[in-house]
C-alpha cells in the first residue's frame, strides 16, 4: 500500500469539468463520448450528459481522450535532472504534465552512498509539495542502482555499483520516508536472494535490470520475487537458443512484466511488437527513461561531473553507451500507435493500466471508468497535449503554457 502523502495532498478540485464529445480510450473501446468529474472522481461516461452551470466545459470534439499517462521511470527532463541537488522539481513536473504525464516514480541512478542518501532525503521532502502545487501524482521512488552488474551497467558509474545489500536498503527506505516503489537490481550478485524476499516482504517491486542473469538465475530470481523487467532488452543478457537468459526467462513467466522504452532507438519496433505479442498489453508498461536533455538541443550535457553527448536526440556517454532517452510519454504512444498498429485501448492500458497495475493502484488509476481518479489526458491529431487533467485539476492547458518543447 502507499503511504499516506504519496498521493495528492491538497484538497481534490470541489469543481466539476465535463468533458465533451471526445474519441474516449476506455478498456472496452473507444466511443464517442462525454466525461463528467466531481471531487476529483469520474462521475460518469456517457453520450448525453447535461452541463450543469458549475462545469468547466472542455469541447474534446475530433481529439483522443487517454487516461493520464503513468511512468514508472524518469530521470529527468527539460534541463533537468531529478538528482541535482538544486533539482527545479516544480517545473520538471510542469514539463511532464505538459506531455501527458499525470503521474510518476522519481528515478535515481547509481551514485556515491552518501549522495543517494541526500537525493531519497530530499526527494522525500519534495514529493508532498510537488504534489500540492503541481498537481500531479508522485507515486515514489524508483531506485535504480547501485545493485548493477558491472558487465551491463550501460551509462551508470562502475565505481560506486555494489552488491545488494538488506542493511543499507533498510536505511535508505527511512531516509526515503517509505516512498521507494520499485528497485532495479541483477539479481545473479550476491545477496539478491534475501534482499529480494526482503524488498517483496516491504511491498516494493523488484525490477530485474542491468543483469547478467542466465536463464536459471532469473527463473530462480522470480521465485524469489522478481516481478518486473527494466527497460526490457536493454541493460541485460541477450537472448541465445542454448541460453534464453533473462529474456527469455521473463517472455515465458506470467509473474513477470515488462516495460519498454520506445523511441526506436533501443529497441527496434518489431522487437517491441514481438514482446507486446508474447506479453500483451498487460504484460508491458512504456516508460522514457528520459534524462535532463529531453526537449532540450542536441549538445553536451554534464550529469554528476560525467559528459553526455546528444546528437539527434540520441544520448550516449562517453565511452558510447546509450545514456536514457529524450523520450516524452506522448512520443511512446504516438510510436506505438503508428509503428506497431496496435488497437487505442491497448495504446491506454500500456500507458496507464498496466503501469497502475505493476504498482497496485489500478483500482484508483490507469483508465477511464466511473469512480476511479479523474487523471485524464486529450491529445490532438497530432500527438500533442491539449489538456492534462489530474485528479480533476486542470493541470496543463496548451493555450496557456509558458513551457517550451
């Protein structure tokens, strides 16, 4: 469960928006309808609902109406990055409202002991008055490091990975306030076992990545509890006939999701219509990855004293290594719906649904349906944001961002 703060702390919106004549994305289809809110709930989805005269009115006609995008891992953005000690976390979250998002776990990444330690104190700080002002849900943190492989550790810093350990978790999910969600982990290093049992005892989900894993060792992992994959084909074993590894342990599993960083430069789009085809929609989450150069031009960009070059939208190191993503949530669905032709409710519950689901929460997020939070998104034909609507808030409205791309 989580705890109490996580979740918008501000009294819910006392006004009522009705939503009209929009291509509504529920789970059954997508009809063209209208959505009526109250007190921060959907109150009903239907053709005919009459305006009372204390509705905003939000004329959706020839625009897709989503629910509001969840993301399960995101460093940064817009400049950004969610581990800088001055970290501008407000407009960070204003960014990501801007492109859909309604909510989001803080991701961090392998650093120094003690500068994880100030990030989970200050992160935790943070999330109760990001959520007041910004209107936007804070789900926790994704801590992803410092239990990597050295073998696959992509764009993290080898010096400070280290094996998995119960007595520093302990500490950290103090200093964190309990508002760690999801850990990523290899689980063939030492300790994995009882750190993994242990994490999955404190209802955290523990995510396999940055692995070296066989196929045994992840099928082991699993029993253990191991739920989820990070950023699926990157950071880990390739899949082999004579050692399907972590791949293949997770495509054959039914305990196990994924999540997908589509901007087809991890992955090629096939790759990812392979997975969705194995898992189904249920099965995969899209995610960015996204780092402080999204929506920022291509240059260099300095993380913890490390150079990162973007070029095309492309963000490597130095020593090459894709370095996460410049991915915005509206883009993956875009690419998903143009690339891999996959029907709008499934585009939804890949966006939203499953991401709630993976953390528990899809009896209040992730759809469009009647008493669950009004978290809602309206995108125009282009892709682009028009309106993003948190727990019945208004939080963005395109007209009137001072935001840049």
């Amino acid at each position: 469960m989580l705890s109490k703060g996580v979740f918008l702390s501000y009294i819910k919106g006392e006004f009522t928006i009705l939503i009209k004549n929009g291509n509504v994305i529920t789970p059954y289809g997508i009809c063209n309808s209208s959505i009526l809110t109250k007190k921060g709930k959907i109150t009903r989805v239907s053709k005919d609902i009459s305006t009372p005269s204390d509705e905003e009115v939000i004329d959706a006609k020839g625009k897709m109406v989503f629910p509001g995008f969840i993301d399960l891992h995101i460093h940064g953005g817009h400049g950004i990055d969610i581990c800088d000690q001055n970290a501008d976390l407000k407009t960070f979250c204003e960014y990501q409202l801007k492109h859909g998002t309604t909510s989001l776990l803080l991701t961090t990444r392998t650093m120094e002991t003690n500068k994880i330690e100030s990030t989970l104190l200050r992160l935790k700080e943070s999330i109760d008055y990001l959520s007041r002002f910004n209107k936007i849900n804070i789900l926790g943190i994704h801590l992803e490091g410092p239990f990597l492989s050295q073998k696959y550790k992509g764009a993290q810093n080898p010096e400070n990975l280290q094996a998995p350990s119960k007595e520093i978790l302990k500490k950290w999910m103090q200093i964190s306030g309990n508002n760690m969600r999801m850990i990523t982990l290899a689980p063939e290093l030492e300790n994995a076992e009882e750190v993994i049992k242990f994490l999955k005892q404190n209802g955290i989900v523990v995510s396999a990545g940055h692995s070296d894993a066989t196929y045994d060792q992840m099928e082991e992992a699993i029993n253990w509890g191991v739920s989820h994959v990070t950023h699926f084909f990157n950071g880990m074993r390739g899949f082999h006939h004579r050692e399907p590894g972590i791949l293949g342990a997770s495509l054959l599993s039914d305990k196990v999701t994924t999540e997908i960083i589509l901007d087809t430069i991890h992955s090629h789009p096939m790759a990812a219509k392979l997975l969705v085809k194995n898992k189904k929609a249920e099965g995969v989450a899209l995610i960015t990855d996204s780092v402080r150069a999204t929506g920022m031009a291509d240059g260099e960009y300095v993380t913890e004293n490390r150079m990162l070059c973007v070029k095309d939208g492309i963000v490597r190191n130095s020593e090459g290594n894709l370095a996460g993503s410049t991915l915005t949530m509206n883009e993956a669905v875009k690419n998903v719906i143009e690339l891999l032709q996959l029907p709008y409710p499934e585009v939804a519950q890949m966006a939203s649904l499953t991401p709630a689901t993976i953390l528990g929460i899809d009896h209040e997020k992730g759809s469009i349906e009647v008493g669950k939070d009004a978290d809602i998104v309206i995108l125009n034909s282009d892709f682009e944001v028009e309106y993003s609507i948190c727990e019945g808030e208004i939080s963005y409205k395109r007209s009137e961002s001072i935001l840049k791309k």
